[in-house]
C-alpha cells in the first residue's frame, strides 16, 4: 500500500476532485484525499493524503491557510469572481488605495461571513452550487471565521480599478466573499480576479510539485500530514497509555491553548490525536496499529 503526502501545485481549470482522480489513478490507488478544496479557477498548494495519512485528514484540513488574490473594483459578479455574470457596475475611479487600506482594517479578526451561493457548503442535504445551477437563491447562515492577515500590496485606480492582496485565515473562509464584501465596504462593489494558495497545512509553495512533474519521488512521510500540529514525541510509557486511549498530563507549553490538536509520534508513527482540555491532554483519535 502506498502511504504518504503530495503537495501539488494545482493548475487552473481543474476540480480538486480531478486532482484526487489522477493521482489515484498514477499511484493505483483508491485511499486518496486532500486537506481543502480549490475552486476550479484556483491555483496552488494542494496537500494529498495517500493510504494511512487519509486517517488524518481532518486535522490538515483544518488549519490555517494564506492566499495572494487579485480583485477588481466596480464591478460585481453573481458568483463573486471572474466566471460568474456581471451584476452591477459602479465608477471606481475615485477608488484610493488608502479607501481600501482603512476599510481593511474591518476585515480582520473574527468575523461572520454568509457562504457564497456557488459553493460547496450543504444547505438541506444539498451542495449550495447544485441548487444554483438551477438558478435557485436560499437562505444561508452566516458562519464563524477567523483573518489573521488581509493586506492591500498593490493598486492600479480607474473606473475598473485594480488590486492585489495577501490573506491568511481559517479554513472555511470564502476569500472571493472577502472580497465581495470588501467592495461593498467601500462603496464600488468588487469581484475576484484570480486566488493562488500560498500555504496550508504547514506546507508552502515552495513544498509544492506541479501536478505533471508528480512521481514517486514526490511522495513525502505520511508523518508530514500533521505537520502543522503542535507534536509530542511519545515515550514508551505514553506510547502504552496512547493505545489504550488514556488521557495524558498536558505539557507545560505557554502557546498549546485550550482544545489544540496535539499529534502524539512515535518513530515517525502518528499514534494518536490528542486535544488540550484543562491540565490534561485527552484522546481524540487513535489510530488503529
């Protein structure tokens, strides 16, 4: 069985189901999955689990990730970027780059952010693209998310004007709704030109192998999955508590905060998923040896 992490650089104009299929197919096997969705459009980093890390897949998937994104400015779209139909146009020429730097500063922290219609959040068992497809429009709850980073890098002004953003947020955060909601916030309406993910799950671009060059050699430690985890290297005695699913005394860390994840190693084996609760470090899951 092939057990292991792909990070590739994902090219335009392919689902990150596509993406999946082919690996699947390259390395003859069904036990394939990814830590994060790319929309179609999208481009970069793109992390693969194959056999045992699949098991741990959820943890991947669920930290932080940064984008460089380009908007436009005065021209809103039914889908929020580029590959929807244009809705409104505004004149964006008054636009400064300082309008979108104060503007910003709204959008950073926690906010409550309403998914987009295209997208594959599940309203009443159905993905929320499907009932769009059909030209349906249904309520959708706004949803917890968290920005670290949202910075204007470049600007071009005019009556479409332009610009260039670097972002890191939680996973879950629709950054072509950022922008939709940033237009909005200043007064132009705006639509995302292009996304690139940077980083995701402890892995950058620089980690990242276009998917045509993706071979054998491509392949990295199934350890490498939780990467982006706060890690404890297991004694014997812990190993022998791990497997029976025991709860362990928290290690004196200022910065492992309440319920973070904690992958538990042995020789480059992750034996466990631990989570901060308290004083105390309680099993979340074990993996089957």
């Amino acid at each position: 069985m092939t057990d292991g992490v792909i990070v590739v650089d994902k090219p335009p104009g392919m689902t990150s189901h596509d993406v999946v299929d082919e690996i699947r197919r390259r390395f003859k096997t069904k036990r394939v999955g990814h830590a994060g969705t790319l929309d179609p459009d999208a481009t970069g980093v793109l992390v693969l689990a194959l056999g045992k890390a699949t098991k741990l897949l959820p943890y991947a998937a669920a930290s932080d990730k940064s984008y460089a994104a380009e908007a436009r400015f005065g021209v809103t779209t039914s889908t929020q970027d580029a590959s929807g139909e244009v809705s409104e146009r505004k004149d964006a020429s008054s636009l400064t780059s300082d309008d979108i730097a104060r503007a910003l500063e709204a959008f950073r922290g926690d906010l409550e952010q309403v998914p987009p219609m295209v997208s594959a959040v599940r309203v009443g068992g159905e993905r929320l693209y499907e009932k769009a497809r059909r030209g349906e429009e249904v309520e959708r709850e706004a949803r917890k998310v968290y920005v670290t980073r949202f910075d204007i890098i470049d600007f071009t002004g005019g009556e479409e004007a332009e610009a260039s953003f670097e972002i890191t947020c939680s996973a879950g955060t629709y950054v072509r709704t950022l922008i939709h909601d940033l237009g909005v916030a200043v007064g132009t309406g705006a639509h995302m030109t292009s996304l690139r993910r940077t980083r995701a799950s402890g892995f950058s671009d620089a980690d990242s192998v276009p998917l045509a060059a993706v071979e054998r050699t491509s392949l990295r430690p199934a350890l490498e999955i939780v990467r982006a985890l706060a890690r404890l290297d297991a004694s014997d005695e812990i190993a022998t508590l791990v497997a029976d699913g025991r709860s362990l005394g928290a290690p004196q860390e200022p910065d492992l905060h309440e319920g973070q994840p904690v992958a538990i190693v042995r020789d480059s084996d992750v034996l466990a998923i631990y989570e901060r609760r308290g004083h105390e470090l309680r099993a979340k899951r074990v993996i089957p040896r």
